[in-house]
C-alpha cells in the first residue's frame, strides 16, 4: 500500500476544488498533527468533515518510524 504524508496547502486547494476525495485514491494519507491544527485554522469545518483515509500521527523531527 502506498503511504502519503500530506502538507497544508495541497489539501487547502483540494478543499478549494471540491476534490478531496482525490485523496483516497492514493493509499493511506499522513497528515502531521501541525499540519491538521493549520487545517483546522483555515477550515473550521474541518475537524467534522475531513476524508477517512486520512490519518492524524504527531511526528518529530527526524522521526520515521510510522513509514
């Protein structure tokens, strides 16, 4: 399975175009949990209304094991 480790702005603009559900068809999607406070910034809908294949994992610096 492949696994994608997502940044704030390609989300964003996938919210933008109504394609979010792109994401599903990549595999299994990591979003940083920055990355989902960020989100959650610009998208208060958010917290109720992001795709299941997404998975929400604090990371550090350096920090690999969840690849």
């Amino acid at each position: 399975m492949r696994v994608v480790v997502c940044d704030t702005g390609p989300i964003l603009h996938l919210h933008e175009i109504g394609g979010l559900d792109l994401l599903e068809k990549t595999g299994e999607v990591i979003l940083p949990k920055a990355v989902n406070t960020e989100l959650l910034a610009h998208l208060p809908e958010w917290a109720k209304e992001h795709p299941a294949c997404l998975r929400i994992v604090a990371v550090s610096a350096g920090e690999r094991h969840w690849m």
